[in-house]
C-alpha cells in the first residue's frame, strides 16, 4: 500500500540516526510511512549484514513504519547507474510515497553521496510513463534532504520537534547494537571521546535548541518554503 512517507538511506541504521524521529513523529499523526535500505551493510567493519537485517527488523517495529524493503544494491559500491536507477525507480514505485526524505548529497561516506544522488533521479524517472521499471508510473511530490550531523556552514530550511519523539528514536537507534555499542562514530558522525549515543543526544538537542526546543531534526529543501500565515509563524525571534 502507498505510504505518504518514505526515507531513502544506503545502509541500515542511517535512517534511524538521521530522521527516526520525523518518521514517529508523522506515524504518531496517522500517516503511512516506510523505509528503502539501499543495501544490506555487508561491508561494514561491524557485524554482519543478516545481523543488521534482523536488527532493522526490530527498529522498524519500534519506528511502526508500515514497510521496510531493501533495493540489494552493493555496499560500498553504489553507483547511479542505469540499472541501479531503474531497481529504485521500481522501489518508488511500489511504496508510492508522496515524500521522500534522502540523505544530505554531501558526505564523507561514498554511498551517503551517492544513495542521494541515485534516489533523486530515481524519483523523477519513476514518473515517466515509458520508463522501463517495475510497476505504474509514480514520482513523489517533495523531496527533502536529511541534514543531522552535517559540520559544513548549511543551515537548515526547517527543524522537526521530535521532543515527543526522541526516547522512541532511541530505542531504535540502540537495536544496532552490533554498530553502535562501544562505538564513538558511525557514518557522519565524527569522533569526539564520548560514545555515540550521547554524540546522538548532543546533536539532536543542538538542533532542537534551533527552534526553541528539546530535541530536533533538521532538514533541506532546495525549493523556498512557502508560508500561509506569517501571524502564526513559530520560533521566537526574541
């Protein structure tokens, strides 16, 4: 079934360090939401990649996404080829999302870039009808970009309250156990002593402390957000 949501990521757990929180907090509303895994982690230096599988199993319970599916691409060797293309173009197809959340196209981590890459032309050519992939033409309406961890000057178009939120993300967060316990980096996330849970905290606060709150997640569009009311504005100014 179509989901209204759909965050696009290269490995399992990038999602839930990166916008886990925007996914309960869009579930907590009734939305339909989901996740494409780009691939199985089986290059990664932790773990082993059917350990990872069962491990998103149970963050996705946690996440109560409505499906998590994954594209098999090569960790480590994605690339925004033809074929690659059209197998994600047919994943967009099947979940139908009207967003689609996708990792910042900056990054240390090849597959970070590129899985952004990728999974924006995917999302345009699986609109065109005479596009050679599986299932009916489909492009979502927005795409936006997940911008948590990022150490270069990009301020973000907008910030998610996952106040409410964050103790859940936590918790799906913390089923990798494989990846993150004992670890103090992982993807984007560099090294500064402390383990990786509190370097989770600290950023997510960082951000909420942006729009006056707990805890966040920030975001970017390249499109200018548009505004009804500018009386009912949020976040004060002093």
């Amino acid at each position: 079934m179509a989901v209204d949501l759909l965050a696009i990521a290269a490995h399992r757990d990038d999602v839930e360090l990166t916008c886990a929180g925007t996914l309960l907090r869009a579930a907590d509303a009734g939305h339909r939401t989901g996740i494409l895994d780009l691939t199985a982690g089986e290059s990664g230096t932790r773990g082993s990649a059917a350990l990872r599988g069962e491990e998103a199993a149970r963050a996705a319970a946690i996440l109560g996404v409505t499906e998590r599916r994954n594209a098999g691409l090569p960790d480590a060797h994605i690339h925004n080829t033809d074929e690659a293309r059209r197998i994600v173009a047919g994943e967009i197809r099947h979940f139908q999302p009207q967003v689609v959340i996708l990792p910042f196209p900056i990054g240390r981590h090849p597959d970070h870039r590129l899985a952004s890459e990728l999974g924006r032309d995917a999302c345009f050519l699986a609109g065109l009808r005479r596009y050679d992939a599986p299932g009916e033409p489909w492009r979502p309406r927005k795409i936006l970009y997940a911008l948590a961890y990022r150490e270069d000057p990009v301020k973000p178009t907008f910030v998610v309250d996952v106040s409410a939120q964050f103790e859940r993300k936590m918790q799906a967060i913390r089923c990798y156990a494989s990846q993150f316990d004992g670890a103090q980096n992982a993807g984007e996330i560099f090294p500064t002593g402390q383990d990786l849970y509190s370097l989770v905290e600290i950023q997510s606060a960082h951000y909420g402390s942006l729009i006056r709150t707990r805890y966040g997640e920030p975001f970017f569009t390249h499109e200018t957000m548009a505004v009804d009311d500018v009386v009912a504005l949020g976040v004060q100014s002093m």
